[in-house]
C-alpha cells in the first residue's frame, strides 16, 4: 500500500492546541494524529487549499485531492470531520475491533470524535474535505456548556447530512475567494457548525436557549467601538463575543437582531464606508485606502467594493472628485 499522505499547516489559532506555545504565540501546523504516543501529521501530501493562512479560531479545515492509499492505525486528538466530494470508492476501516467495508459517494462524511483509533484503506482516488475541530469550539460557543471541558460527538462513518456539507462547501469557498472578510466569516460558519453539531450530534444533545431583545445597548456600543476602531485588523468573531461577554453563537444572534446584519457582514459595510471617506482624499492612493479600510490585498478590496457599492473604487473616486469641481 502507498504511504500515508500528510496534510499539513492546519493551524489552531490563539494557542487553542494543547502543544502550542501559548506564551509566544506558535501554531503547530497540520492535523495532527497519535501514532504509537507521537504526536504525526494525518496525511503528509499538501493540500490544495488550507485555512492556515486565515487563522480560523478552533477549527482547521484542509481540502485535497489523493490517490489510493492506506493511512496506518492512529488516534485523533480533536474532533474530526471528512467530506468526500468527488468520485464513488470502496474504503475500509478498522476501527474498535471492527471492519468495516464500504462505498464512499460525493457527501460521504466521517463524523469521529476526539479520541477515535482506526486505520482506513481507500481503494482509489478522491477528493475530501478534513476538518480538525478543538473541544474549546465545542465547549464555549454557547453558554450552556461553557463550564464543560469536552462534548462527545457520535461516530459515524457514512453519514450523509446536506447541513453539515453546506457549511464545510461554504467555508472552503471562503477560503477559495481569499476570505475577503477576514476570519470573522469563516468563524461564523465554524460556530454554526458547532451549534449544529451539539444539536444533531453530541452524546448528550443539547438545544440552544433563543434570546431576543438584541444586545443591551452599553454592550453594543462596546462592540461597535471596538470594530470602528480596530477596522484594518482581522478581527474575529470571539474577540466581539468576548466584549460582548458572552458566546459566540448568542453574541452572533443578538448582534444580528440590534443591527439587522451579521457580524461580518456589518464589518465588511463599515470597510466599505471608511474606503469611501478615504477615496474622497486625491492624496490617498487606492491601495492604500484598502489596506486601512481592512482588506486583505487590492483584489479583495476591489472585488468587494463593486460587489457592495455598484462601480469600482477608481470610477467612485472620479464621480466624487468631478462633482466637487
């Protein structure tokens, strides 16, 4: 059989891995398995998209393509999820003294939970989703299990849920466009995930509490003074929970119900907004208005500007100018 194949720079943002360095800040890369008490990389062939580069807080996703393969016996440390998108394969897994042979399709997902043994055949190629989520994710996004120190999921080994493969499409997509927002929608989307997953999934199901009311106003103005302040940073969605204090799921329901937009959607119409303020400066050159306005690189920031404000920075900036002539 062929070796195992690594996926590597699956990053744990702010320290979340229980071997990161937490007083320098240093992210180990990769999902991370054990493997006879070592600490291994999963598979050891580079992805194709990775969200290493966002820093996504608490999840890891990794998108890839492989060929045949085994992958030898090893446990996994975190939460795992696996997608498969392309191409229907025989695999077979051994797992808790069983065998089990069977037939991956396009939305074949492995639901395993942290501490799951097991090796895994594929009988050919595919390409796959791998997703990596820390109990820290599971824990603190709502305040019912925030005083828990793990959730233990259900193992499933072919499940297929439209939900659970609409948010890793959508996340993957995220990172396909350069994630323009920032972490903050990516986290969105690994927040509702995780919500998802406590509801459909963990051992003990649990149901959110609903809040209305929106955020009361003192919290609100904090948050909002935060992003207005910090707009050229990435800002993330558990930085807004934590000013708000309280989880990131309640923070996100309540935010949208004050505002009548997402977190990340609001934040990405402020960008826009300050972009204008500053177009209307001739002295201020374009790409620099979208890095202070919080863009990640001129093609974020003009593909967003179009998409919200119906013309390019360039023409705003010729319109704005020639009427105050």
């Amino acid at each position: 059989m062929g070796a195992a194949t690594r996926v590597n720079a699956l990053d744990f943002p702010n320290g979340s891995r229980e071997h990161a360095s937490a007083s320098n800040g240093c992210i180990d890369p990769g999902i991370d398995v054990l493997r006879e008490g070592r600490a291994e990389p999963f598979l050891d062939r580079r992805p194709t998209l990775s969200s290493s580069p966002v820093q996504w807080g608490g999840i890891a996703l990794e998108r890839y393509a492989v060929p045949a393969l085994f992958i030898p016996r090893h446990e996994h440390t975190n939460a795992f999820l696996h997608l498969v998108l392309r191409e229907s394969v025989k695999y077979e897994v051994n797992t808790r003294s069983r065998v089990l042979r069977l037939i991956s399709r396009p939305g074949t997902i492995f639901l395993l939970p942290r501490g799951t043994v097991d090796e895994v055949n594929w009988a050919g190629p595919t390409h796959r989703i791998a997703v990596a989520i820390n109990p820290r994710l599971l824990t603190h996004v709502l305040e019912e299990t925030a005083h828990e120190s793990d959730i233990e999921l259900t193992e499933h080994w072919d499940l297929i849920d439209r939900h659970i493969s609409a948010l890793l499409v959508e996340m993957s997509a995220d990172l396909e466009e350069g994630s323009p927002a920032g972490a903050i929608y990516g986290e969105s989307l690994a927040n509702t995930l995780a919500v998802y997953l406590l509801r459909r999934y963990a051992v003990r199901r649990i149901t959110p509490v609903v809040y209305k009311g929106g955020l009361p106003g003192n919290r609100l103005r904090r948050v909002l003074d935060y992003i207005a302040e910090n707009l050229e940073t990435n800002i993330s969605l558990s930085k807004l929970a934590a000013i708000a204090e309280m989880s990131p799921h309640y923070f996100s329901e309540l935010f949208k119900q004050s505002t009548g937009r997402s977190p990340h959607k609001y934040i990405l119409l402020q960008r826009i907004e300050r972009a204008k303020q500053h177009l209307r400066d001739p002295n201020r050159s374009i790409i620099d208005v979208g890095l202070e306005a919080g863009f990640q690189n001129p093609s974020h920031f003009a593909r967003m500007f179009r998409q919200v404000a119906g013309t390019t920075p360039s023409r705003f900036r010729g319109d704005v100018l020639s009427k105050a002539v």
